[in-house]
C-alpha cells in the first residue's frame, strides 16, 4: 500500500475509504483505517519478536508479571516491497526521522528504526533487471529512474542466466547507493545508522532465502554466506530442483535474491565477520509467526501495562530452586500422609468385618 500512494495517492484513497465503508457496516468501535508508515512496521517487527522472546517481561509462577532481565535482540524484516532495520541504541540520534520511543512496561525503549521501500526482495529483483536490460519491468514505480525515453512495453525479453557470481555482486551493488552521507555513518543511500549493537532476528524473506540456500549447499555458518552464495550461482535450475526434491517457483531468484541479502547485511548494513554470527534466520519466535500487526496490536492495547515493574524483579534462579523443593517435598508428605490415612482406614474395615 505504501508503494501504491506512492504512485497513485488517489487510488489510495479510494481503497481506504471502501475499507473504512466495510468496517464502519460491523457493529464494532471502528476508529479509521491509514496506511502505517516504515518506521511504524519496522518498530512493531521489533516490538512482537521482544514480546514474543519474553524479553520485556515474563508471567511468572507467583501470578505477576516479572522483569526477565534479558537484552533486547534487534529486528530484520525483508519483504516483497521494502526491508526494515531496528535496533535499541543509547547513541543520540543524528536524524529524528529514524528514531522511536516506545514506553513497554513502564520502561522507555530508545529505537533506532528505518524502512527502505523499494527495497524489498521483489522489488529489488525488478531494479536488477531493469539495470540491466529494457523491458516491461519498468512498469515497476521502484525502477522509473531506469525508464528510456522510448519504451516498448510489450517487448518480449529472454533472460539467460551465466552463473558469474563476480558480475551478479557489482550488479546488486549498483542498486545501492554508497557514496553521499551527511552523517557520521550511514547505511545507504544517505540514510543516517548509528553502530550496529547487539544480536538480531532476521525473518520473512530472510528466512525463506536462508533456507533455500542452506538446503542446497549444505552451508548453514554465515561466515560461509559468499562461498553459499557462489555455489548457488554456479547452479543450473535443473540441478536445483533436483537437489530441492520438490517444486519451488522461488529457486530461479535464489542466487540474485541470496547476493542481494550478502549487499545488504554487509555492505549496506554493516555487519562484519565479528557480528554476522549475531544474527538468527527464524520464522518464528516463542512458537509463533513473526511480523508486524502482533507488535502493532500490542501497543495499542491495555495488555501491555504501562506501570513499572521495577518492583516485580524476577526471583533469583537459586531461590526459585529452593522454593521448587520446598514445594515438592510438602506434595510428597502430603501423599504420604493420604497413604497412611488409607492404610488406616483399611485396617480398621478389615477389623469391622471381622
């Protein structure tokens, strides 16, 4: 929806007004529908993986909420139209358009949040593409800038694939911009990033391309993700799906779709060989799929309470083992005492019916 009002504001609003009509027809508090914004989905991304890692606050036996004590883990979403990047730092923020508070718990959460659109897997591939040849692909509203002066739309293009791992890296790194930066670091295309901090999630596409990639080369360590990526490249589709073993329509784009996920995690991000390993392909978290609308229902509800809970700290892990063995032993004596009572009662039948 964010690329539509983009290229079309007008049909956005249309479709917004017809969901609002729709909605306002149930008998429900219906409030207005919008479009959220990047940094609100990256934020909420963030906010559902921490939720669901408990890494905010944890029900406990005692029937209270309490503080686990535990970091929370950076969020990295790769969809089909855009890609987030969200982190807690205490760096002060050198673009207050790539900032977050959230207050969760009675604690304040300072993010560092930002959405690339047109960055996503899908439309990336179409940015390839249309870098690299003329055809209907620029009807995309992510690869105007490409658009010729006379194009034909309904051009037939045949793509033959060469396998050149080399030339598929300088023609993913074309589609970043790394050169102009007005802050003290950015990721790309003049986005402002504090340093990295912490561990990460990767999810969605990530996870989904991972998976791909580690199925057919065996390769899981994300030291190893260039020499992954090469092999997939030197890779026929025939020899793919033979390895796969199953159909999968995404196996054609893996090699772009992987290289374009080494550009972005190292290169745009800045994610070294000391800090790959911090970061984890999931599907999901606790048991649960990840994604935005959790996080983003979660901050607009009353289940997450706003007091603190400084007061509610987590019972040291030695005293809830004592508390474990005190509370096994009295259920033991208590079974006890039911057997004896048994035994008793038994006996003193037994009398009778002598």
């Amino acid at each position: 929806m964010r690329l539509l009002e983009k290229v079309n504001p007008s049909e956005s609003k249309r479709i917004l007004k017809e969901v609002g009509d729709k909605l306002n027809s149930y008998p429900f508090n219906f409030n207005g529908s919008t479009i959220l914004s990047g940094q609100e989905e990256g934020a909420y991304g963030w906010v559902t993986v921490n939720y669901l890692l408990e890494n905010f606050a944890k029900y406990g036996f005692v029937g209270r909420w309490l503080s686990p004590g535990k970091d929370t883990i950076g969020a990295l979403d790769l969809g089909g139209a855009s890609t987030q990047i969200t982190f807690q730092t205490q760096v002060k923020p050198e673009n207050n358009d790539t900032s977050m508070t959230l207050t969760l718990y009675g604690q304040k959460y300072h993010l560092y949040t930002h959405s690339f659109l047109c960055y996503g897997k899908d439309q990336v591939l179409l940015k390839l593409m249309a870098s690299l040849i003329p055809a209907d692909v620029f009807g995309s509203p992510c690869t105007e800038q490409y658009k010729p002066k006379n194009l034909e739309l309904l051009k037939n293009i045949t793509l033959q694939g060469t396998g050149d791992y080399p030339k598929c890296v300088q023609a993913v790194q074309q589609v970043f911009s790394f050169d102009s930066c007005s802050y003290s670091k950015c990721s790309f295309d003049g986005v402002y990033q504090p340093h990295l901090s912490g561990k990460f999630m990767a999810f969605s596409a990530f996870y989904y391309t991972s998976v791909n990639v580690r199925k057919l080369t065996n390769i899981s360590d994300p030291l190893r993700l260039k020499e992954a990526n090469q092999r997939v490249c030197n890779m026929t589709l025939q020899q793919m799906t033979t390895i796969y073993k199953s159909p999968n329509k995404f196996l054609k784009d893996t090699c772009a779709g992987s290289i374009y996920i080494q550009v972005l995690l190292t290169q745009a991000y800045g994610f070294s060989n000391s800090t790959l390993p911090m970061i984890s392909f999931e599907k999901k978290a606790g048991g649960a799929s990840v994604g935005w609308t959790l996080g983003y229902m979660l901050s607009f509800t009353s289940h997450l309470p706003q007091e603190s809970i400084s007061v509610l700290k987590a019972i040291p892990s030695v005293d809830w083992s004592g508390l474990v063995i005190v509370f096994s032993a009295l259920i033991l004596m208590a079974l006890i005492q039911l057997w004896l009572l048994y035994r008793k009662n038994k006996a003193k039948m037994d009398v009778d019916v002598i």
